[in-house]
C-alpha cells in the first residue's frame, strides 16, 4: 500500500519533485529576463565592435593618404592600393599626367669628371629634383667600369630611396681621325648610343651595360618612350632649383624668355611639347649659316638653309639645358653627330660641337622656345642682352650675397615665400636660375674657385674640406681679385658686378662641395678616420707664399 501511494504520488502532477506553478512561473520570467540582458550585451558588443573597426579604418586611411604626400615609397597593400588608384581614376578622368623627365649628361672614365657628377647627383637631391637622373660614361675599359658601378652603388644611391634615380649607361669611345683631341664629340655621340640601347630594366640599379661595345646598333630606332621629356646637361653643373618642362609664368614662377620668344596671345608656347624643344640662350650668333650646310647635313634641300638670320638670333643661338621630347631629340642627335665631323673641317674653335647641334636641330626643322635664366656661369654684364640668369642677385643685400649663395640651393624645400612673400629671399627665389654652371675661374680678392685647379681625389676619406670664404665677401672685403700662381701684391680691380656674381658662385660653390663630402664621408668611411677640417684653400694651394 505505501508502495503503491508512494509510487502514485511520485507520478501525480502535484508531486513533491515538480515544483509549484507559481515557482514555475517565476523561474520562467527570470530566464526569460536573463537570456534578453544577454541578447541586448551581445548587440552592444558587436555595435561597439563595429565602431571601432570603422574608426580604426578610417584613421588608417587618413594616415595613408597623409603619409603619401610625403614617402611615395610608403607600403600599402596591393588590394588597397589598387581600389586608391581606381578611385583617383575615376575622380581624375580628364587630368593630363605628367610625362617622365629624364636629365642626362656625358662623361669619360676620368677622376676630373668624376667629382663633378657627385657635386650634380647631391645638388639634385637636395632641389629635390624630379625623374632620372643618368650618366652617360664614354670609353670605359671592363675594370674602369666594374670601378665605377661599385663607387656608384657606395655613395651615389645611398642618395635618394627612389628606385632607378640615378642611372648609368656605359657606351665605347668614339673614334674618328678629326676628332682624336676632342673629346666633346661624346656628347653626341653617347646621347644617340643611349638612344638606342639604353635598357634600365636588365639591372635592378638600372645600369646599362650590355651595348658599351657597340659603336652603332643595328636597330636605330628610339628605345625609349617618345613622349618622354629629356633635358641634356653638363656635369659641371650645380643644381639651384628644380628643372621642370613647363615654363608657364605665375606669381612664385618667372621665366624670362630671350627676345622673340616671350608668350603672347598668338604664341603660346611655355610648355615642352613635340615640335617645341627648349634651351638656354648662348651668345653664340648665327655664323653657322654661313657653313656648308648641305654637306653637312648631306641634304642639298636642308630645312637649315630656311632660316633668316633674324629667326637663327632668335630661336638657335641655343646651348646646355637642352630640353626636348624624346621623339624630337632622337630627331636631332643624328645629324647633330655627323656634323660635328665636318663643322670641325672648317671651324676648329672649342664651341664647334655647339654648332653641331644647332644644324642638327634646323635640319630637324625644330626652331627652340630659348629662355636667358636657365643658368650663370660667368660675368655677362657687358653683353648688350644679358643671356644668364642673373636678374635674381639685384634682390639680395651686397652683404647677404655670400650667405645666400651657401643657402640658395636648399631654400626650394623650405619654401621661403610662403613664410614671406614680401622677404628679399623670395623675390630672388623666383628670379633664380635652374643651374650654376662652374666652368670658368672665379676671384675676389685672395679666394678663388675654379674647376680646372680642382683636387680629383677630393671624395676621399683624406682629403680637407673646402675653408670657408669670409660672409662679407660680396660688400666690402675686397675691390679686386689676384690671380693664382701670380704675384700677391698684382690687384686687379674690379666693379660691383663682378665682385657680386663672383662671390656667390664662390661661397655656393664652397658650401656645395664641403655638405658633399660631409655625407660622403659620414657614409664611406666609417673604418678610418677622416679628415674633416676646412682648411682646402684652391688660392693658397696655387700661389707660392712670398715671404
């Protein structure tokens, strides 16, 4: 019986292992209040979560895009920077983009041009100076190139992270029984060569050695891409602001054009464009007319007998920048080599290869848009139209002439106008010339500099520094100069403008070559002491003391 009233209870629905319904009842509203606190944390989480990830995304892409404009080789992921360039496309559809400058120049294999090459590639970096940047080399035996690859890859690329900056292109002397002493034809010569077998892309420097036995490839088409801007310079030249392909006048940006090329309403041309090369004017006249131009060119028809004398002042009294589109230049080079053969026939004085070029150019049929402030070089105040680029040293204090011609180089990256636009700085900033070009000899007083009395062994971890010319060089240290080697007591004097111009290419040139061998030094020479004194005076070397 108790068995049985045991058992029956413990199947009743009232049995003592079920709990009241009231207690069912509560314990049904307390998981049902449980599991919706859960479900609203939950929805908070993952909302927070959301929050997060979109704003940690957005901060990354404003510091991507941030950080662009200033490292172009910042890294980003293949995939995004895939959907940024799509989405710049889109946005940017009818934007020109701009054509890649190439600025190239000649040399051979010696140490005298090799220092000057440092002076260009470390100027250029610190104008900051677009595209590629190569040297032409002539005439290299295989362990002078294997030298000069390894003293390149040492201490010039450790000048820039940019990727193919700064090129080599190795070509063979260039022969001919005329022109055994003179060594300009490599100009042309190497220029044509690279033409047609520069190939940057079988090195991962972008070095071009395979072609430098080929005196004249078998494909002489253009290898490169015609649309391209080239500008052909000398390496004795000193970067002092950026080269660029438009010439365009603005308000922080005043070209000045040489007579009969100025931009008016009927002749627009300030941009380099196919048919449309540029240049620096040179004083060289147009005597070349008077040559025989159809053996030169071996065309009784050439488009170089065309030109009036007017048009040949205007638009051919031209010389290094050169400025051209690939396809234009490629167009000149050729007759521009083959004349510098037969002008030197009949014109034996050191310009001859700058005539060259010219017929080459009016055989081409390529009058040039000539501009007078590309560069300095010397004192051209007597000239009736002044062909360098001077007009900014008007701007500057006598007794600030010296301190600029140290700084002027570097004052592109600071952006002096947009701390004052009204400053003597910026007025001249505008005004200044893309180049100092220091081939000739510069004197105030007892400093001088020129680049023939220049030490070749000057990049090495032994050599002193340039000395330091006094600030007041350019105002009242001294009203003459003494020449080198001659006697200390022989003043030859001179006007304000030669002391000016003078000192600054003296005090830039100076400070260029001490900051130069600074880094190269601080980066090649890290196992053996190295001479840092400023005591490398180019006056006092040359001139015996008279004590």
């Amino acid at each position: 019986m108790n068995s049985t009233s045991s058992s029956n209870l413990a199947d009743s629905p009232l049995s003592s292992a079920d709990p009241p319904a009231s207690a069912r009842r509560r314990t049904r509203t307390t998981k049902s209040t449980s599991s919706t606190h859960i479900t609203q944390k939950c929805c908070l989480c993952l909302v927070a979560v959301v929050v997060i990830t979109s704003l940690i995304f957005t901060i990354y892409m404003t510091h991507t895009a941030s950080s662009n404009k200033s490292n172009d080789h910042l890294y980003i992921p293949t995939s995004l920077r895939k959907s940024q360039q799509q989405q710049r496309q889109s946005t940017t559809s009818t934007t020109t983009t701009e054509p890649h400058l190439h600025l190239v120049f000649s040399t051979d294999c010696s140490p005298y041009q090799h220092w000057q090459s440092y002076v260009l590639y470390y100027s250029a970096v610190q104008v900051r100076q677009k595209g590629t940047i190569t040297r032409i080399i002539s005439g290299c035996d295989d362990t002078q190139m294997q030298d000069m690859i390894a003293w390149h890859q040492q201490n010039v690329l450790p000048l820039t992270k940019e990727p193919k900056k700064f090129t080599l292109h190795f070509t063979p002397n260039y022969d001919h029984p005329i022109l055994q002493s003179y060594v300009f034809v490599n100009k042309p010569f190497g220029l044509l060569h690279y033409f047609e077998n520069y190939n940057p892309d079988k090195d991962e420097h972008g070095f071009s050695t395979e072609a430098r036995h080929i005196q004249r490839s078998h494909n002489q088409s253009l290898q490169l891409n015609p649309n391209d801007i080239i500008a052909v310079i000398d390496p004795d030249m000193m970067f002092l602001k950026p080269l660029t392909h438009d010439f365009t006048p603005s308000q922080s940006f005043q070209p000045v054009y040489a007579p009969g090329n100025e931009p008016t309403d009927n002749n627009s041309i300030t941009v380099v464009q196919h048919g449309h090369p540029f240049s620096a004017r040179y004083s060289v006249g147009d005597p070349w007319r008077q040559f025989n131009l159809p053996y030169i060119t071996g065309s009784d028809t050439t488009p170089a007998l065309n030109f009036t004398s007017e048009e040949a002042i205007a638009h051919f009294q031209v010389g290094s920048p050169y400025i051209a589109t690939m396809k234009d230049m490629h167009a000149i080079t050729p007759t521009w080599l083959v004349a510098v053969h037969k002008v030197r026939e009949e014109y034996q004085e050191h310009i001859s290869e700058m005539y060259s070029y010219i017929i080459g150019a009016a055989h081409a049929n390529l009058p040039h848009v000539v501009l007078q402030g590309f560069i300095i070089s010397g004192d051209d105040s007597g000239e009736e139209v002044p062909t360098e680029g001077w007009s900014f040293l008007p701007e500057v204090p006598p007794s600030q002439v010296c301190t600029f011609g140290e700084e002027a180089y570097k004052l592109n990256a600071i952006d002096v106008c947009n701390l004052d636009e009204t400053s003597w700085k910026c007025q001249a900033l505008k005004k200044l010339p893309n180049f100092l070009h220091f081939c000739q000899g510069y004197n105030v007083g007892n400093w001088f500099w020129g680049k023939h009395n220049f030490p070749k062994d000057y990049f090495t971890c032994e050599s002193p520094l340039m000395a330091t010319p006094p600030s007041n060089l350019g105002s009242d240290y001294a009203d003459y100069r003494l020449e080198p080697g001659q006697s200390r007591s022989a003043e030859i004097p001179i006007n304000s403008f030669e002391k000016t111009r003078n000192a600054f290419v003296i005090c830039a040139m100076s400070k260029v070559l001490q900051e130069a061998a600074e880094y190269y030094k601080t980066h090649s020479c890290a196992f053996q002491k190295s001479n840092l004194e400023k005591t490398l005076n180019l006056y006092e070397i040359l001139t015996p003391s008279e004590e």
